[in-house]
C-alpha cells in the first residue's frame, strides 16, 4: 500500500482543481457542478466549498448524479442506487462532471448518458482527483486532473476521505 | 446485492432484507420518474411479457409503465382474443410465449398458486400480478412504500385493514410484510368476512368495531368488497356494509388525531369507503398508484440483474 497524496496535499490539490476551473469559468454563472455517486460527491463537496469561498455570496449550481441505472455491466453485478438531486435544468449550461478515480472511462460514459436526460448541456468538461493513465478502455480523457498516476490493472486507487472512511488520503493498493 | 428469489411469488418468500432492498431501490426510481426524461436504459435488453388472465386497470398500466420506463420490451397478452379460448393449458401457453425469447413474465391468474406452479416448469423469472385469494405482492411492496413515504418507517407503525380479509389478496400480502417489518397490524370487518385462525397465525389483532380500530391505528389500508367473488351472501346488503364498515367523514371526526386513510383501488364509492373520504386531503389513494411505477421498476430491475447469476 502506497499513499498518493497525503491530507495536506489533498487540499492543496483541491484548491488548485477550484483555481483552474475559475479560470475557465470567471463567474460561474451557466456554469454547474454534478458529482457522481457514490464516491465523487466527496471531491465535488469540497470544490463547491472552495469555490463558496473564493466567490462568496455568489451561489454555486451543485447537483448529484447517481449512473447505476445507466451501467453497461447490470446483468454482471447489481450495485446499490444512490440519491440523484439536480434540482435545476442543464440545458444550456456548462457542466463539470466531477469523480475521484478515472480508471477505464465507462463510469464517465454512463454519466454522460445519464445527464443528457435532464437537458441538453452547452458544453461537458471533467474533472477528476486521481486520472489512472493508459488504463482507459473508451476515448475518455479528464478536462482538469489532480494527479495522474501509472499503475496496473490490478492494483486499487482508493480515495478515504474524513466524513465517510475517517483518515484522509488516497493510496495505491 | 441481491434479492434471495429470482421470482416474486409472494411477500411470503421474501426476506425482511430484501423487502428493505426493494424499497430503498424504489425511492431512487421515484426520483428517476421527477426527471425531464423519465427513462433510463437499465433493461434494454430485456423482454417482458405481461400475461393478464384476469381484469385489471391499475396494476397492468403500472407494470407497462415500469418496463417501458426501464427500456425493456414489452409483449401485452389478455386472454380473450388469445388461444386460451380455444382450450389451451397455461403450461403450453406460456411455454410457446418462452419459445420467443421472454425473460420475464409478470402475471395474474385467477387460480391461487398458479405463478408458482409455472415458477416449477419454466426459466423465466415470474411476477406474480396476483393469484386468486392468495398474494399480490407489489400491492403490499407500493402500500409499504406509501406509509414509509408518510411515516419515515414501519417498525413499530399501527396499520389497520378494513373489510374483506377473506377474499383479498392484498389483505395477505400485507400482513405477510408488515408483519415481517415489524408493524402491529390489526384486521377490522365483519366476522363473515375474516378468515378464522389469522390472530394465531400471524400474530395480529383482530376487530370487528370500526370506530375502536381507527382509535387504534396510524394508518387505516381500505379494501374493496370484491362483489365478484362472494358467492354466497357474507353480509345482508351494501347499505349496511356502508353503515358499519364504510369510512365516513362523521367517523374520522370523531377521532383525535389524523390518520392516514389507503386504499388499493378501484373504489367502490359509498360502499367501503365516502366520497369525501376518498378525495380528502387524509386519503394517499393517488399517491398509492404513482409509487405504483416506482415500485414496480425496483422489483424489475432487481430480479432482471441477477438473471445469470
């Protein structure tokens, strides 16, 4: 087991992730925020914080996507539905999907295909923590990345984050 | 994560866990039905066959609505106009619909046991729809869903069920679940009309006066006097069936509190239940059939995904 980024470096990273995307997007006005459950809330949770605190008094559209109904795999495993709440229309907006790990891209792939059933978005960007190079199985690549990291198949990348796991940091197993 | 069946025969053979897993998937799909888009793509490569041996409004419209809302194909088959009429077995019947390629088949027979005795000769997961007197398992998994929409829960809930015990397949399906949720539960009609060792068998209250189980309960399940399947006269008129079991505005007033008033539908109005009553703010009778479609899509979705399992 390996650590990738220790806490402190996690929120610097953070903080950076928050940086360049108000750098593309000055005043998030048509821009909004989706994390995908289960597990890039946690990373969407703390952008939306950062960015609270950068542009204070300006409210941030923030929605969560769950995309367990639009995987490719259900007759292979059946995986726990999470909350979805996007509690206003896409259509027109510029939208940053946000997730911890990029691994092979089918998670971004149904995420896609799942916010398109609630409009029709200006653009689609991604950002992810963790971008696992070369292990990508669809055309899928991370708009704004954390960190990118070499690894094989078979090793883990997990993301533990306060609220949930305890200990913050994010290991290679 | 799984369901411990790969049919749905009854509430009967579930777990409490599964029953649990069933509700907690339904309310992720009740979000799905508030979308622009009220589709996802989970069973597209799914075939339902929806075999209706009896009449039915509500429950077939539902089951439709839930596959069409999951992507799967649909086949609808209503016996007259079938080869039914021609004498042939439901065996054969169903074997031939099988022969195209069906996954699923959701059902409703007027013979008790029917989808379980199908579940012993074919591989397609069954959906019981409802089977004569016995079971109509999504009824009880929508009406369950509906009082923990209300309640937050059913552990510890008092549901009262009033009127024909004895002929409803709803009335089994429920005390089968809330009994296994852990809700008190208690049968209110006329003597005639329930069945006589329910108390001992599952451990319930049994009342034959409306007013002291209204007193008692949180939430009052109102079943439909089923004037198709009494045979034999059970109670001497409607009118009097009206005046002793109907819910009435002038009964609920008399109560100290508001409880929350069911009903599987269709509603024989002015029989066992007043009009009033019924379209009150009290009655959750229409949000019953829109959970309806969100519990049916939970129960698709869950049996389809262990197919090959």
């Amino acid at each position: 087991m390996k650590t990738i980024l220790n806490e402190h470096h996690l929120s610097l990273t953070i903080q950076r992730l928050c940086h360049q995307i108000l750098e593309n997007h000055l005043d998030l006005k048509d821009t909004v925020l989706i994390g995908i459950q289960p597990r890039g809330i946690y990373v969407s949770d703390r952008l939306v914080r950062e960015l609270k605190k950068e542009l204070p008094g300006q409210p941030v559209n923030y929605g969560l996507l769950d995309i367990t109904f639009y995987r490719d795999d259900v007759r292979k495993q059946l995986l726990k539905a999470n909350h979805t709440n996007i509690n206003f229309t896409v259509e027109n907006k510029h939208v940053i999907l946000v997730d911890d790990v990029l691994f092979t891209g089918r998670t971004i792939r149904a995420a896609m295909d799942a916010l398109l059933d609630f409009g029709r978005p200006a653009s689609v960007e991604l950002c992810v923590l963790i971008d696992r190079r070369f292990s990508r199985q669809l055309p899928i690549q991370p708009d704004y990345i954390g960190k990118s990291i070499d690894s094989f198949q078979s090793q883990k990348v997990k993301v533990f984050w306060k609220e949930k796991d305890g200990a913050e940091e994010v290991v290679l197993m | 994560m799984q369901l411990s069946s790969k049919h749905l025969l009854g509430i009967r053979q579930l777990t409490a866990q599964d029953i649990q897993l069933i509700l907690d998937t339904a309310s992720q799909f009740k979000e799905v039905l508030q979308r622009p888009i009220k589709k996802v793509p989970s069973l597209r490569d799914v075939t339902i066959v929806n075999l209706f041996y009896e009449n039915s409004t509500r429950t077939r419209i539902s089951f439709e609505l839930a596959e069409k809302r999951l992507s799967a194909d649909t086949v609808n088959f209503a016996v007259s106009g079938s080869s039914v009429s021609k004498g042939e077995s439901l065996l054969d019947t169903v074997n031939n619909i099988l022969s195209m390629k069906v996954d699923m088949v959701v059902m409703r027979h007027s013979a008790t046991g029917a989808p379980h005795f199908l579940s012993k000769h074919i591989q397609a997961s069954i959906i019981n729809a409802g089977d004569g007197i016995n079971e109509h398992p999504t009824q009880a998994l929508l009406d369950a869903f509906s009082i923990t929409e209300k309640l937050q829960s059913l552990r510890g809930k008092k549901i009262a069920i009033v009127g024909d015990i004895m002929h409803s397949r709803v009335a089994l399906s429920n005390i089968y679940l809330l009994r296994k949720m852990e809700a008190e539960v208690m049968v209110v009609g006329p003597p005639t009309l329930i069945p006589k060792y329910l108390q001992e068998a599952f451990d319930i209250r049994v009342e034959y006066n409306l007013l002291k189980a209204l007193q008692w309960c949180d939430v009052a399940n109102v079943l439909r006097i089923q004037l198709e399947r009494q045979n034999q006269v059970l109670f001497s008129s409607l009118r009097e069936y009206n005046l002793a079991y109907g819910i009435k505005k002038s009964v609920l007033a008399q109560l100290k509190k508001e409880i929350v008033i069911m009903h599987p539908g269709p509603i024989n109005r002015g029989v066992e239940i007043d009009s009033d009553v019924a379209d009150s703010q009290q009655s959750v009778i229409l949000q019953q059939v829109e959970n309806g479609v969100a519990v049916r899509m939970a129960v698709l979705y869950l049996l389809a995904g262990q197919r090959e399992s």
